[in-house]
C-alpha cells in the first residue's frame, strides 16, 4: 500500500486514517467475538503501521492511547479489538464515501 505522506497531518486527520485504517483491516479479516467485539490480528509494529500511514510513532500511540481510553478500541502488539464500531466509524471519512452506512 501507498503510504500517505503530508508535513501537515493534522490530529483529526490522524484520527480518520487511523480510523480508515483500522476499518479496512476489520473489512478483511475482523472476527466476531461473543461479546459483540470485533478483533483484528495485527502482524505490523507500531512502527511500520506509523510508515503506512504517513504519520509519526509517537502521533499513531497517540492516537492509539486516545482510541482505547474512549472505549473505542482495546489492543495489544498481537491484536486490536474494535470495542465501539460506531464510534470508530465517526472518526473516519469511510462512512461518507460510502463503505459502511450508519
């Protein structure tokens, strides 16, 4: 994949490709759980995701440690647990082209 490169990323633009990110991972290979979380594997360090994105270590953690501490997600090296679909859907502009509707 294309990493997405600006100087001027702001903190919502994060948030929303986070969000796209994390999405698109959850379209591909998201498995239900019993109560009603969506886990995703993740096989990249933190550090390879932030180079995907086209954003800094440190603004992913942010945005990592913001996410989880709204209950949106929980995650550990091995997997991200999507705890608030909804909610990460709204930081993302995936909704309005089209790919989920809510």
């Amino acid at each position: 994949a294309t990493a997405i490169r600006s100087k001027n990323i702001t903190a919502k633009d994060s948030k929303k490709i986070f969000s796209s990110y994390i999405i698109s991972l959850l379209m591909d290979r998201g498995i239900m759980k019993e109560d009603d979380s969506i886990v995703v594997n993740n096989d990249l360090t933190n550090e390879e995701i932030a180079n995907l994105l086209g954003v800094s270590r440190e603004t992913l953690s942010r945005v990592f440690n913001h996410a989880k501490k709204e209950g949106i997600i929980d995650y550990n090296r091995r997997e991200i647990k999507i705890l608030d679909l909804y909610r990460l859907v709204k930081f993302s502009d995936w909704f309005i082209k089209g790919g989920l509707h809510m």
